[in-house]
C-alpha cells in the first residue's frame, strides 16, 4: 500500500483522509459473515424464530433489529461478541496499517493498542452512545500521534450519521477536556468526557461528515476533533475501528505508553493539565 504525495498531504493538512476501496472485499465479508452467524446464535439462546435469508453482504445483520426490539441487552450480547470473530482479528493486524503508519509518520515504531480495536454498532435514534465530540489521544494515551483506522461494514448515508469530522483542527494539539454535563449522565468512562470550551473551539472549524462503504478506511490523527454522527436510518451503522500508537513518540515514552480508559487508568493520572474541572 503506497500512498500518493497528494493523500499524504491530505491528511497533514486535514488531519483524516478516506481511501475508497481499500480492504479486500473477501476479508470484509468474512466479517459480515461472522456478525450474520453470531446473530443467529444469540437469537437461538433466546428461543427466536429464525426466519432470516441465508447470508449475503448486503443483509448481513437481518434480525439485529428485531432482536433488540425484543430484548435491548440481546444486542450488548452481540456486540461483546463480535470482537471475537476471527476474521476481524485478522484484520486489527493487517500488515497495511504498518506500512500507513510509516508513510504517515514518518520515524514511526507503530504498536497496536491493546483493547484499542472494536467494532460499533450505532442503532438508530440511540444518541446515547454516540461518541460526543472528541480527541482520540485522552480516550486512548499510548502516543498522542496515534492513528485510528476506521471502516464501515455497512454503506455510510447521511441518514446513518456518518462520522464528522473538523478538519485541520488536529493542529490544536492536546485539548483540555471536562466531564459532560448532567444533560449526558449515564455515560461513563471517555464517553463522559467533553471538550472543555466546545461550542467556542468548534465555532472555529468546518464540519463534514464524508461518506464511505464496506472495504473503504478511514483514517484519523488521534488529535483530530470528530463526533458521531446522528443514525435516523433503520439499521444500525456497523462499523471497525483499529487504532495504532508510535512507539518512538516521546510524550508516550514520558509516560510508559499507558493506555487510558480501556486500560484501566484516569488519563488524568497521566495529564493532569488536560482535566479542567
Ligand atoms: O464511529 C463513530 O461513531 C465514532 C468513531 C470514533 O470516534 C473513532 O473511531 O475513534
Ligand atoms: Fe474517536
């Protein structure tokens, strides 16, 4: 995977870049597999009728909806489990992501964040887990030059709440962030985070919210501030996400490479100066 000098400068300069086509469409159907036959067994744990079409790419995730309308906490039973596909993990290692990782920063030891891969399920109208806006560094540590690669197992519309994004805003550097306020009570871990002096920051930036379908990425700067989208589709927004760290970052090797939240640590342990109360 070589990058043109145009997608390298791309993302410097926006801090995200989309690259159409990238997976191999076997290795994303592998996964949808997986999914289509986790689903099934869920739902044949709760004793429901399996009245699903045989598997196909396009309808890889019938009877998720009907299975949370049954029982919301059937889904958190498939999302727990989807991380365990073995074609997923597969991919979390794909030899690319290393090779981006050099090209992108260059003098870069890339390091796979451990717990720092999964895949989201955004089930329509739940704006309770949608990741409010954000910097990837304080919800993950590791190096604050990290990179997430994000992509969809499903065709991203604008009604499925694709991913915003501010571009250039990853030259802010490290924000300060303090806890949501009550409106987002219930949230807990990075999730009850908020961008300290977010409406102010934002009014500064552009907001976009690009598109993708299965097999493209999408890859962000672990300082680029972005934010679910809102889903007001039918189906769940289904997507991955792998995020790498630089092993010869010196802020990461100031603190051991902690990991934060998915770790076990109060990034605030690591960054005081980044906690404003
Ligand atoms: O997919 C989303 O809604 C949010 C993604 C995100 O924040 C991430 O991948 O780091
Ligand atoms: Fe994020």
């Amino acid at each position: 995977m070589q990058l043109n000098q145009a997608q390298v400068e791309d993302f410097a300069q926006n801090g995200f870049l989309v690259i159409q086509d990238f997976y191999d469409a076997a290795d994303i159907m592998a996964v949808q597999k997986g999914i289509h036959a986790i689903i099934g067994a869920v739902m044949a744990r709760h004793g429901m009728a399996d009245t699903r079409p045989a598997f196909s790419a396009a309808t890889f995730d019938a009877g998720y909806m009907d299975l949370i309308a049954a029982n919301r906490g059937w889904g958190g039973e498939v999302y727990d489990l989807v991380k365990e596909i073995p074609a997923f993990n597969r991919l979390i290692a794909h030899a690319s992501h290393e090779e981006l990782m050099r090209q992108l920063r260059p003098g870069a030891v890339p390091g796979l964040a451990a717990g720092g891969s999964g895949i989201r399920i955004d089930n329509p109208n739940e704006d309770k887990f949608r990741a409010m806006w954000h910097q990837e560094y304080p919800a993950q540590l590791k190096s604050p030059d990290g990179l997430v690669f994000w992509s969809p197992l499903v065709k991203v519309t604008p009604d499925l709440g694709p991913v915003m994004f501010c571009p250039g805003s990853h030259r802010e550097g490290p924000l300060a962030v303090c806890h949501a306020d009550p409106e987002n009570a219930g949230r807990s871990g990075a999730y009850a985070l908020r961008l300290a002096g977010e409406d102010k920051l934002l009014a500064r930036y552009q907001q976009v919210a690009p598109l993708s379908a299965p097999g493209d990425l999408v890859i962000l700067d672990f300082l680029v501030l972005h934010a679910s989208g809102y889903n007001r589709s039918e189906r769940p927004r289904w997507s991955m996400q792998f995020r790498y760290y630089n092993l010869a970052n010196p802020t990461g090797q100031s603190h051991g490479w902690k990991g934060s939240f998915a770790a076990g640590i109060d990034f605030r342990s690591i960054h005081p100066e980044l906690f404003q109360d």
